[in-house]
C-alpha cells in the first residue's frame, strides 16, 4: 500500500504510527464475513474497493511526481509527514488535497468512457468512494467483455495490422494457422507473402488511395497457403487516424469463407448439371413463387413463350402466359385447373391446356405441374413442365377429319350401294322382264314395244357404267387435257340439241345468255367443258319443276365464265357442304324421287379444277341454284379473225329504218326478253321493247319480232289479235318461243304466217343475226345432206361385204344387224382362226375385229390377215380398252381405225365410210344437174391434183396455218358438208406450239382430205336410180311400232320419239307421204291429241308393211 496512503489512514484513525494504522485496517477488513450487520459489512468491502483505488491513484501519482523537481511535490510530501494535530485528526487542508485527488482520478475514469465529469461540489469523501466504486466495477465488466470479445475473435477472424508500407507488424494465432505461416515469418515481413490473388495492381492502388483517405475497404480476398492450398477470406481494412487526422496504420480484419466458396462452387457445379438437363430434356420449364410470380425459365421455355426471365418476373406467369381459352375467352386464375390442383397440393396433367406466347399465339400444350412446399409443408408455388404440341393436335384433327371422312365415306358408299342397288336392278329387272315377255308373245307390235323399253332401260344402264368410269379415271389421275381449236356456237347448238326436247318435255324454257359473241374459236379441252356443262345443265332440268334453266356465258380477258342457273327445288345448308362429294346427292329421297348416282357433280368440279379453274355454287331453298366456273386461256384470239370474217354477216345498221320493235307477249318470256335486250345492245342493233297487253304499237311501219311462251293459249291470243289487225303496221320478222318451229307454223297456219322465221329458245347471238338477216349466198348444206350425211352414207354402203368377227354372241348380233340396216351384206366369225380362213377365201371391203378373242387375238389375226397376198382390205378394231397403249398396239398390226365399245350405230357405219372406199376416181361420175353434186365434182377437181395436196402439206409444214389456201380449203370442205376434213382443219391452229402434235394434225389432215375424195368419187359414182321406197321401209318400221307403243301407254316419251323419227325421214332427197304424215302426228302431239295422232301412225304402219 502506497506509504502517502499508509499516512493518511493513520492521522484519519488516530494510529500511533504507519504500521499501526496499516495492521489496524487490516484487522478491519479481514473482519468483513463475521459482521451481522449487512451495512457495516458492505462498508468494509467497498472500502477496500476504495482503498485499492486510492492505493492505484497515489501510485499513478507518484509516477508523475516523480519527474517533476518543484518545491511544492516536496511540500506535500513534508506535510504529509507531519504527524497528526493534536486533537488526533487529519488537517482540512489534508482532505481537500485528498478529496481533489479522488476528483481528479474519477473524472479521469469518467473521461475515459466519454462520460461527463462530476461536479465541483461533490466533496465528500463518501460519495466519492461510492462513485469510484461503480466506476471501477463498471471498467472491470467491460474489461471482461473486451477480453471475451478479443478471445472471439481471435477464434473466428485473422487480425493482422500493418504499417503504411504494408509491412506485418502483428498477426493473431488464426492467421497463423490459417496461412500456415508462423507469427516470426510473418511480423516483419511485407503482406504480399501472402499471396493474394484476385487484385490486381490497379484495384491495390486504388485499395491504399481510398484507406490513405481514412476510408474502410470491404472485400473478398483469394490467397494459398504456404502449402498452396487456395483460401478465401472476406476482408475489412480499417484505417487507424491519430488525432491529426493522420493514418499511423491499418488494422485488417479477415473472416475465413474457404468453405462457403467450396459450398457455392459444389452449388454452382450443380446448378450447371441441373440447367444443363433442363436446357437439353427439350421441353419448356418454369418455375413459379407462391405468389405466381416467375423465377425461372429455362431456353425452351422461353423460345415457346417468346419472354425472357428478365421480362417475366415482373408479371403473374398465369396473367402473361395462361390467361386465354383455345377460343381466345379469358381464363382467370380462380379459373386456372393448374391453380386448382396446386392450391390442393395435387400434380396437374393435362393435354387439353392452351398457353398464350407474348406474341399473342395462342398454342396448345401438355404440361405437369408439381408443387412445391415450404418447410411447413404448405403449397409454396410449383415447378411446370410443358410443350408445344401444335403438331400432334393438328394430326389429331387431320385424324379426326379422315375418321369422320372415312365414316362419311362408308356412309356414302352404304347410300351409294343403296342407290346403285336400285339404280342397276331397275333397268336390269326392266331389260330381263321385257326380254322375257318378247320372247313369249308372237305379237310383232307388242315385241316392238318391249325391245323398244329394253333400249331405253340398256341406254340408262350404260349411262349409269359411264358415270362410275368416268369418275373413276378422274380419281386415279387418268384423264389428260386435250387442246385445240373449237367454235362456241358450235359447242351452244350442241347443248341445245340435247337439252332443248328435254326442257319442253317439262315446261321449261332453256336459256342461253351470251355475254360475248358466240361465233368465237376458242382453245382448249371442248369435251370436259361439254361434259361439265352436260352434266350441270342436266342436273337444272331434272330438279326444276317449273320457270326456266339458263346457261350464262361471259368473257374475263382471256377466260370463258359459265353459269348455270334454274329456278328449281334449291338445297338447303345443312347438304351444301356434301354436294361435291362422290355417289352423295344432297338427299337420300332425291335419289328415289328424280334418279341419279351422285357423280356427276363429283367428276364436274374435278375437271373443272384440271383446267385450272374453280367449280362454285350459290343456292336458296326453293328458289333455286346457280352453278358458276371459269377457264382460264380459253379465247384463241389468233383464231378468231377467221371465224369473224367467213361467219359472221357484214350488219347494215342502216337496213333498219326504225328501231327493231320487241314484243314481249307474257311474263313468262321476261327473262327471255331481257337476254333479247342485252343481246341486240351487244349487237348494235337499236330496239325498241313493248308490252302488247299494255303499250300501244307505233303508227309507223317498223320490223318487229315477238316472243310468245309455250301456252297455246298465249299462241291464240296472239292470233287473234292478228286477225283484228292490230300487227297490220308491222313488218313481222320473227318469233321468238320455247317451242319448236314446225309447231309454232302449225299454230300459225290459220293466219297464213307459217313462213314467218321462227327463233326457238334458246337463242344466241348467232341466231339472231342469222335471221334478221339472212346472207343469200350462202349454199353450205346442212348436216342432214352433205358428203357425211345418213343418206349419202347409206347410198355409198349399200352392197358392200363386211367381215364382222366377235366372240360376244350379243354383240356379233347387234353389230350385224346395224351392218344390215346399212345395206350391207355380213359374213360373222368368232374366232380368230374362223376369221383367218374366211379371210383366204372370201373378198370383203371391210373387216370388223374384235381384238380380244379365245386363243387368238385380234391383234394377231390382223397382223396375219395383212401379210396375205394381194390384201388390201381395211380392218377396223372393236375393243373395249380405249387405252393409248391399246389404239398404238392396234396401229401397229395394220388397223386403220379403233372403234370403242359400246358404238352406236352412227360411229360404226361412219368409221367404215370413210375407210372401206379404197380409190378415188370419177371414172364412173354420172352427169347430173344437181347444183349440189357439181360442188362436189369442183371440190375434187380443185383438190385430188396431186401437185396442189403437196402445196397444200408444205404449207402447213411451214406453220403457216392462215395461208389463204388453207382458208379456202376449210371453206370448200364446210359446203360441200365434209365434217372429217373440218374437224380436223380446225385443230390445227392449236398445235402450232407442240411440234409432234402438229405433225400429227397435218398427218390427220392429209388422211382427212384423202378420205373426203375417195367420199366424194364414190358419192357420184352412184347410180341415179335409186329406191326411196324401200329406204323408208328400212329406216322406218321399227321405229315408227316404237312410237305407236308409246302412244298407246301414254308414254310422255311419245313426243321425242316422233320427233326424232320426223327428224331421221325428213333428210330425205324428196318430200313423201311418209314424212307427210310422220308431220301431221307430230303437230297432233304437240296439242296432246294422242288419238288421232296415233291414228295417223297406225294407217302409216299398214301402209308400209303391205306396200
């Protein structure tokens, strides 16, 4: 104990001396544990706290003294040695020195913790010892904590300080044993032994400018130890500032994070290993918070989405991804079956599920869903797989589609069984009854009546055969394309021949509605076009009831448009969409009620595609149907100035002295009427349209044409407005009706107008023109008299000797007696060795040959046949393969012509013609005065030169198919009526492009130009007798028991069968009583006058049969 203390307990205690005073108190304090009294006892212990403090004082004190050489530290040390006053106690001025002493050293404490210092009057000896007692006890506490703390520290972190050079002037035992370096290697030595890695001398610069500045540096630090062995540490670097706000050094405190590096780096390796499988399994994966919100995407993913994470995270993956239905309604997430199962802590699969890209694409997808949960076992977002299976669901559908197709189609094929059933069974049940039924009765009249129905019935059946293979060759790709040249209006007059009897048999006005002059040539496949417009023309007949049919023809440049429109029956929408296909009618009752198979429309708009067009349709319930195409390069520009300057009449507009007066007698005839109007526009001719029932005729005389409808009713009216001389101002050229033009003289007989020019429907362009005005110089006959005609034909064959070959019994019969109809005399074989020895013996002008036949060919027995001495005879094919590997095989062998089975009658004898007259010569011409005969002899004079026919094929050699000698041959070879050689004048044009094919056309033409003069040598070389009688016995007896039959049943079929017999007799050379009265029943018909009419044809039928 310091002896300035011992000194003054002895004067404060009244001790005799210091070692007195110092045992005394020693006393007093080792007493403290026996004391009762608690404060006495807490006295002696704090102030033996207190004099230890005092005791630390004096000696701190007597530090400082100890240098200092004033007078007054050897006064307080005199005074402190004066021994006590007398009274035993110490002097004031003693304890005001030790009371500044307690101050001084307790605001040294209080200074030292930043706290403030005490007050001045605090003075007495007791709150200062108290005072010092807690300061004390409060300094030992944070010394302990201090030491704990440093002792943490030490176990956790490296601390290490360093001058201002970097050189180590301490280090703790941490970073000893982590850089495996002892303290004597380090202290002393600069810190770059200690290797740090990862900053380079740019980043240290800038470390020391900032520290320098007093700022503290954080970072990470990678070093290795004296081993090697890499550590990673997190790094603080305090500055240490002394009171000038100078840097004296750096303290660096350092935490090992080796294995939190090691740990991220196994934690990044897998998370590499595991984005590697996500970015290769090649299904799109994300990853969403209890929230929804996103937080991870992987490649795929995002190439589906079309969104990247960055983008994504800011959104509900289900509000920018599966908010839409596949129809594009919104899906909400209370909705969402993926938030369904999730919420429920259920994996979610589905196929049915539709995501939205951020593009908008709408795309369907199969997806997993698997919850997450967090350490509760809560849902706490999921984890989905997907995919795009666009693909698969289009395949789904295409599958889906050709099921029901397939199903659709076995629905067809049932119906089309069904219908063909019914459709083969009738005429075949009609063909074997009526068979039977002839072959049991001797009546000749009754079996005329049954074979007659057994026709028609065959007819149906083969048109039934020809449909389903038709069909089937446009199925199978077999049906090609065939350009050349044809005329419009030829192509109008045919459809008309076929459809016109058939329009009145039901009260139907056909019409034709020519946008465009009908006299055109045009290029392309004139038999598809015929046949799709067949085909549509005879659909609008069969299902209308009533009003009109009309075909509408137009031009778009150089494309033709055709429409077909009727008034009919209409289909409804549900049958639309199924029209087009096979063997399917719009209903299964049409089939029953109005006939069919289903193909027609089916093969229609295949052909109409081959020619690169687009068959289209519009149609309402009831009111009708309109049948629209269009073929593209079909007007043959080149073509037409031909057609334009040897057809069409020069027009004097100036012939017409007042406007065309049109008179439109019934509403029937208003579409008619209309199609007049536009017609006489196209034309240029001024008309002028009246009503008779309502407008009043011009005073002034004007030619006027007048359309009448079918009603005889509407015929008599208008007679007898004629009689009460209502028409007297007008020049009558025309009538323009539905009905024919022999019935509508007859009608008009009773007024003597029946040499008024009739125009029956439909009418074009050509019509109109041709009889409004009429070319006088024109002398072409018409197809029933010229070089190809029935008659002269029938002349030309008569007594021929033909060798007809078949192995079909049937149809050896059928094909003999056309021959013997034709006045030829027939030798039949049915086989080929039949026919080889007939062939040795027997001279023939013609040899008909099947080319398949039991154990020898046709093929072979044509060969064999024309390798025989002197054999000069032509040999004509039956076949039914109409394959061009089959007509080439047939041309090889030496036949001249291929016939398709089943021919008619017209084909086979015409075939023959032009084949069997094997010279050419006029040796035997007889002088006649006929005009049309001496054409005939001009025409061969003109062109059996031998010189002119190789001008002729040099020409066109050249390609010079508008040479004017090439036109005059056409124009000659039209008047004269020598339709081979036409035809085949007129392909020519079209073939100029395809060298082979115009090759072929010129050889065609050559053989055509040929063949007309052979025709025409043999045509007058006949002899002028010749027995009218007995040609009409021939051509008309069967038919004429056919018609009787059918008027005896009441048959509507009554009317065209007349008709047709009418037309066959009535090219006779001469008018006679048989045509007379085939006319006369004719004109009974047509006003439903069965009776009479068949009166007529029964007096005829005697007559013939008893001559």
């Amino acid at each position: 104990m310091n002896s300035l203390l011992i000194k003054q307990i002895k004067a404060a205690f009244s001790c005799e001396n210091n070692e007195e005073g110092e045992l005394w108190l020693d006393d007093i304090l080792n007493k403290t544990s026996l004391l009762d009294n608690h404060d006495a006892s807490r006295l002696t212990t704090g102030l033996s706290a207190l004099l230890a403090s005092i005791d630390n004082t004096y000696r701190q004190h007597g530090l400082e003294a100890e240098g200092k050489t004033t007078s007054g530290g050897y006064a307080r040390q005199n005074n402190m040695d004066r021994p006590p006053v007398a009274q035993g106690q110490t002097s004031p001025q003693e304890l005001a020195a030790i009371t500044d002493n307690l101050v001084q050293s307790v605001n040294t404490l209080l200074t030292a913790q930043a706290r403030p210092e005490i007050d001045d009057d605090i003075a007495s000896l007791t709150s200062l010892s108290t005072l010092v007692l807690d300061l004390i006890t409060e300094q030992q506490h944070k010394e302990n904590d201090m030491l704990i703390q440093r002792r943490a520290m030490d176990e956790h972190s490296i601390v290490v300080t360093l001058d201002l050079n970097g050189t180590i002037l301490s280090a703790n035992d941490k970073c000893c044993q982590l850089s495996e370096f002892t303290r004597g290697e380090l202290i002393g030595n600069n810190a770059d032994m200690l290797n740090v890695k990862n900053v380079p001398l740019p980043t240290r610069l800038a470390i020391l400018q900032s520290l320098f500045k007093g700022e503290i540096w954080h970072g990470e630090l990678q070093s290795v130890t004296k081993s090697g062995t890499p550590w990673f540490v997190f790094c603080t670097i305090v500055p240490n500032v002394n009171e000038q706000g100078r840097v004296e050094n750096l303290v660096v405190l350092c935490t090992d994070i080796s294995n939190q590096k090691r740990l991220e780096k196994r934690l990044e390796t897998g998370r590499q290993f595991y984005q590697s499988i996500t970015n290769s399994i090649g299904e799109g994966v994300y990853a969403v918070d209890a929230k929804g919100k996103t937080q991870f995407l992987n490649p795929e993913a995002s190439r589906l989405l079309g969104w990247e994470l960055a983008d994504l995270q800011s959104h509900r993956f289900h509000n920018a991804v599966h908010y839409q239905k596949e129809d594009g309604t919104l899906l909400s997430r209370d909705e969402c079956p993926v938030n369904h199962a999730i919420c429920k802590g259920k994996t979610y699969s589905s196929d049915e599920d539709f995501f939205t890209d951020k593009r908008g694409r709408i795309f369907p997808i199969s997806i997993v869903a698997v919850p997450l949960e967090d350490i509760h076992g809560e849902p706490n977002g999921h984890v989905g797989v997907f995919r795009d299976i666009s693909g698969r669901k289009g395949l789904e559908r295409q599958l889906q589609h050709a099921y029901k197709e397939a199903a659709n189609a076995n629905k067809a094929k049932g119906d089309f069984l069904a219908t063909m059933s019914h459709e083969i069974r009738t005429p075949m049940n009609a063909i074997i009854g009526l068979t039977h039924l002839a072959l049991e009765t001797d009546n000749y009249t009754q079996q005329q009546s049954y074979m007659t129905k057994v026709k028609g019935s065959a007819t149906s059946l083969l048109t039934l055969i020809n449909g389903i293979l038709d069909f089937s060759k446009v199925e199978a790709q077999q049906i090609e394309l065939h350009h050349a040249d044809f005329n419009l209006a030829d192509m109008m007059n045919k459809l008309a021949q076929v459809f016109q009897h058939k329009a009145r048999q039901k009260h139907l006005q056909l019409l034709f509605d020519m946008r465009l002059d009908t006299d055109v040539t045009c290029n392309g496949d004139s038999d598809k076009i015929y046949q799709v417009l067949v085909n549509l023309l005879g659909n609008a007949i069969k299902f209308t009831r009533h009003g009109f049919v009309k075909l509408t023809v137009s031009k778009e440049k150089d494309a033709l448009s055709f429409c077909v429109s009727d008034t009919g029956i209409g289909i409804d929408a549900d049958n639309k969409e199924k029209l087009f296909n096979a063997f399917v009618q719009a209903d299964a009752s049409i089939s029953r009620e109005y006939g069919g198979t289903g193909l027609g429309l089916a093969i229609s708009k295949r052909l109409v595609e081959l020619m690169h067009g687009e068959l289209e349709f519009t149609s309402e319930l009831g009111k009708g149907t309109q049948f629209c195409f269009a073929v593209p390069e079909l007007v043959h520009e080149t073509a037409n100035e031909i057609s334009r300057e040897k057809v069409k009449p020069a027009i004097p507009i100036s012939k017409l002295d007042h406007p065309l007066l049109c008179a439109n007698t019934s509403q029937d005839m208003d579409e008619a009427n209309n199609i007049l109007a536009h017609t006489l526009s196209r034309l240029s001719i001024p008309c002028t349209f009246v009503n008779p029932n309502t407008d009043a005729f011009p005073v002034t005389r004007h030619d006027a044409m007048v359309l009448l409808p079918a009603k005889p009713a509407e015929w008599q009216k208008f007679v007898n407005h004629i009689k009460l001389g209502e028409y007297e101002n007008l020049n009558l050229v025309c009538i323009v009706t539905p009905i024919d033009t022999e019935e509508a003289k007859r009608r008009l007989q009773s007024v003597k107008l029946n040499t008024l020019n009739i125009i029956e429907l439909p009418f074009t362009d050509v019509h109109i023109l041709r009889e409004l005005f009429p070319t006088s110089s024109s002398t072409s006959p018409t197809h029933a008299d010229g070089l190809e005609s029935k008659i002269w034909r029938k002349r030309r064959l008569a007594g021929k000797h033909a060798l007809l070959v078949d192995d079909d019994s049937i149809s050896l019969e059928i094909a003999q007696q056309i021959l013997l109809d034709a006045g030829l005399s027939v030798t039949t074989a049915t086989s080929g060795e039949q026919a080889l020895a007939l062939g040795n013996s027997n001279d023939f002008d013609v040899v008909l040959l099947d080319c398949i036949l039991p154990n020898m060919s046709g093929f072979t027995v044509a060969e064999e046949l024309n390798n025989l001495n002197g054999w000069h005879c032509p040999i004509i094919a039956l076949s039914a393969d109409g394959s061009s590997e089959n007509k080439q095989k047939a041309s090889s062998v030496g036949m001249c012509a291929h016939l398709l089975k089943p021919a008619s009658a017209a084909e086979i004898l015409h075939v023959i013609d032009i084949n069997i007259h094997t010279t050419a010569n006029l040796n035997n011409m007889h002088d006649s005065d006929d005009p049309y005969l001496t054409s005939l002899a001009e025409f061969y004079l003109n062109y059996g030169n031998a010189e002119l026919l190789a001008q002729l094929i040099n020409i066109m050699v050249e390609n010079d198919s508008k040479h004017d000698a090439i036109n005059s041959l056409l124009d000659d070879a039209r008047k004269i009526g020598a339709d081979t050689l036409v035809a085949a004048l007129e392909e020519l044009p079209s073939s100029l492009e395809n060298k082979a094919n115009y090759a072929h056309k010129i050889s065609n033409i050559s053989f055509a130009l040929d063949a007309t003069l052979r025709l025409i040598a043999h045509t007058l070389s006949l002899p002028k007798e010749y027995d009218e009688k007995e040609v009409e016995e021939t051509l008309s007896i069967s038919d004429l028991s056919a018609v009787i039959t059918s008027l005896e049943s009441y048959d509507a079929e009554a009317v065209s069968l007349l008709s047709a017999l009418y037309n066959k007799h009535a090219s006779s050379t001469s008018a006679s009583a048989s045509v007379h009265a085939l006319n006369h029943a004719r004109q009974l018909v047509s006003v439903y006058d069965y009776g009479r009419a068949l009166e007529e044809l029964l007096r005829l039928r005697d007559t013939l049969l008893n001559g």
